[in-house]
C-alpha cells in the first residue's frame, strides 16, 4: 500500500513552533505547537512523520528563528524550503494565527512560489558571517566613541580646546588615552578630560578588536574562496559579505541573474512613455551590494578597461546611475561564478624567481609594464591579489626567460 505524500509548514518564534500538514492536494490533516528545544525539534519531525511521507517542508525564517529547525531538518534529511510570511492581503482575508501562519507556509511550499532552497549554515562562510557581524557592531561603535570625542571637545574648556586643537585623526586619539588629570579643583575640565581619556582608551580597543576580526576574516574567506580574493578590487570585507550573500551552499542560487536579483544589482524597469530606462534595484542584500558597489568604485579608479566602458556608455547618453548600475550587473556575473565555480588560486611564490633567472631588475619589470615598483613588489610578495595583474606579470616573465631555464 502505496503511503500519503504529505507537505509541512512551521511558522517559527522564539520559544515555540507550530506545525501544519496537509496532503498534497491541499487538505488539512493536522497541526501541533512543540518547543524550539533539540527535543521539540525531535517531536515536530515525528509529528509530520505521522501522516505518511514528507515531501518537504516550508519554514519561515530559517536565517532567524527557524534557523536551529532548518538545520536539524536538513541533518535528517528532510527537504526543507525557505518560505516567505504570507502577505498582507491574504492575513487581512483569512485573519492571523500561528496555525494558520503554519498551514499557509505549507501551502507555499506545496506550490512552489514564494519559497527558496535556505542557507546551509553548518561550514566556515556561517562562521564568516558571525565573525563579520561582530566586526560591524566594534566599527560602529568606534564611529560613535569618535563623534562623541569629537563633540566634547566642541563644548570642552578653552584650556582643553587648545591643547587638543592641531591633533586629528590616531595622534589625538593616542594623545587622548595618556590624559593625567593635574587640577582636581576644576570640576568640569576634570569630568572633561576623564571621559576624553575612557572614550579615546575605547576607541583603541575597538580597534585593536577590528584589526582581530580582519585577520580572522582574511583566514576565512581565503579557506573558503582565495580565487574570489584575487578579482580586481575585491577585498577581504566585500569577500566576505558577498559569500555571506551566496551562502554555504551557492549551487542554490539558480543563475547569476539571480544572484544579481540577491544583490540588488539586477536592472528595474523605469520606462514611461516614449523613455525606456532602467534603475537602481533598492532591494536585496544591502551588504552584498555595499560590496558591488565598492567594487565598481576601486575599478573605475583602477582599471583601463573600466574606464574605457564607463566613457563609451557615457557616450551613448547614460547617466552615472545608469553606468554604475551596469558596471554592478556586470561584477555581479564575474562574482557568481566565481562563487559557483572558483578557478585554482594563482601562486606568486616563482614570480621572484622567474625574474631573477632572467636577470631582470624590478625597475626594469616596472619599466616595461608601465607600473610603479611598488606594484611590482606587491605582486611578488603576495600581497596583491589582483588575479588579472598577477596573470599579467607572470606572462612578462615567462617571455623574459632565457633557453633552457626549468623555472
């Protein structure tokens, strides 16, 4: 005898989860509220179970509060798509409760629409993310400690003003910290250059935990993906949010037309009339797209060929919202398959040697490739990863060789 397909939904909060079934023709067969416990986890599995085999299962949230749900799903091998909250229009017909939150989820997930393969979050891109959510919060805080420094000395007692005038930047921060209160008399100079002192002390703490959490990153990110460190113009923080973006598992994202729509880097309609344009996506991955964005600037600045392309556009009428736009769609793409399919990372460790078996000065290497030194010895010590010029180079040397050499 042939068992019932059945399809779940959960309709996740904090401290519970409620559980619909329904048949795959859509009929209601059931629905219970367990514990968001390894045990309740452990009860809505058997719960759904019972009423024949489970086809998949809808979960709200599963980047919040269904995210234990999600995993332990996962782990058991049941499908589990990421469904998004019924709309408006539909609460205001059918009213609002955690059953019927569960039954729509469920519907959702039998349909097909609405609904996404959820990040795998059991690898290092989750530890990524966690990492870079604490790097935010100390860059944030440290933004606030220096606005509040700065503020203080706006209103601060002349004496302090002028000692403290000509400083900016690090040198008054380093200045700050060594504060020695010398006349307690005065009240005001002395709670002044007390707090002066505690906010400056903060200040380089937080930096002292950012500069940690860059490192940590760098590790990371060059684990998961050194290919992607090694495009032009992406650095370990926009590596970072792009591969938190895309997930463990980025073989989810159906296209790099997706990803782009992920990103809020896919062209919007904005035509009328006789105008047919395009505009700026607003949604998506703001951080993600934070990235692109970053991405484009350095290249605009940086690269030939992205000039070259920004002045042809501009020559056939486009706006610079219009040119970034395209420039971000276009990094888009470069990105995603370079998510989806990285390519070996180039080594830079026989670039030195290359040169110096052809006998080549680095004043002579730059010379020629029309680069500074600088770029040159960056190259070679590995600490540029700009996959293009590393390519570049490495082509120059192996022209460079004499007969015969093995390197």
């Amino acid at each position: 005898m042939n068992q019932l397909v059945v399809i779940a939904g959960v309709d996740t909060h904090k401290d519970t989860h409620h559980a619909a079934v329904i048949t795959a023709t859509g009929q209601h067969l059931g629905a219970a509220q367990f514990p968001t416990t390894t045990a309740g986890y452990r009860a809505l599995a058997a719960f759904i179970a019972g009423f024949g085999t489970v086809a998949k299962v809808g979960v709200e949230g599963t980047g919040s509060y269904g995210a234990g749900l999600a995993r332990y799903l996962s782990s058991a091998g049941v499908p589990v798509l990421e469904v998004l909250r019924p709309s408006r229009q539909i609460r205001r017909m059918r009213g609002k409760s955690d059953e019927i939150d569960a039954y729509a989820a469920a519907e959702t997930a039998l349909a097909g629409t609405n609904c996404s393969v959820p990040k795998d979050r059991d690898g290092r891109v989750e530890a990524i993310r966690v990492v870079a959510t604490a790097r935010r919060s100390a860059v944030a805080a440290t933004t606030d400690a220096v606005l509040q420094i700065r503020d203080i000395l706006v209103t601060a007692p002349e004496p302090i003003r002028a000692r403290y005038r000509a400083l900016r930047g690090k040198p008054l921060i380093a200045a700050l910290a060594k504060i020695r209160l010398h006349d307690p008399d005065d009240v005001v100079a002395e709670h002044t250059l007390t707090a002066l002192r505690a906010l400056a002390r903060r200040v380089q703490q937080l930096r002292i935990e950012t500069d940690a959490h860059e490192q940590t990153l760098d590790d990371l990110v060059t684990r998961v993906n050194p290919a992607l460190l090694q495009a032009k113009g992406v650095g370990v923080i926009c590596a970072a949010d792009l591969l938190i973006a895309a997930g463990e598992n980025p073989d989810r994202i159906s296209s790099e037309a997706a990803f782009a729509a992920l990103c809020g880097a896919c062209p919007v309609p904005a035509s009328s009339g006789k105008i047919t344009r395009h505009r700026l996506n607003r949604g998506g991955n703001r951080h993600a797209n934070r990235a692109l964005h970053r991405v484009a600037v350095v290249r605009l600045h940086t690269d030939q060929r992205t000039r070259d392309y920004t002045a042809s556009r501009r020559a056939a009428g486009k706006t610079s919202k219009e040119i970034l736009r395209c420039l971000k769609r276009a990094i888009a793409r470069e990105v995603y398959h370079l998510l989806t399919n990285p390519p070996e990372p180039i080594s830079t460790t026989q670039l030195r040697p290359m040169r110096q078996a052809a006998g080549i000065t680095i004043e002579t290497a730059a010379h020629d490739l029309h680069w500074s030194m600088a770029t040159v010895s960056h190259i070679e010590r590995g600490h540029t990863s700009n996959r293009a010029a590393i390519i570049t180079y490495r082509d120059y040397l192996a022209t460079q060789q004499p007969p015969g050499c093995a390197i």
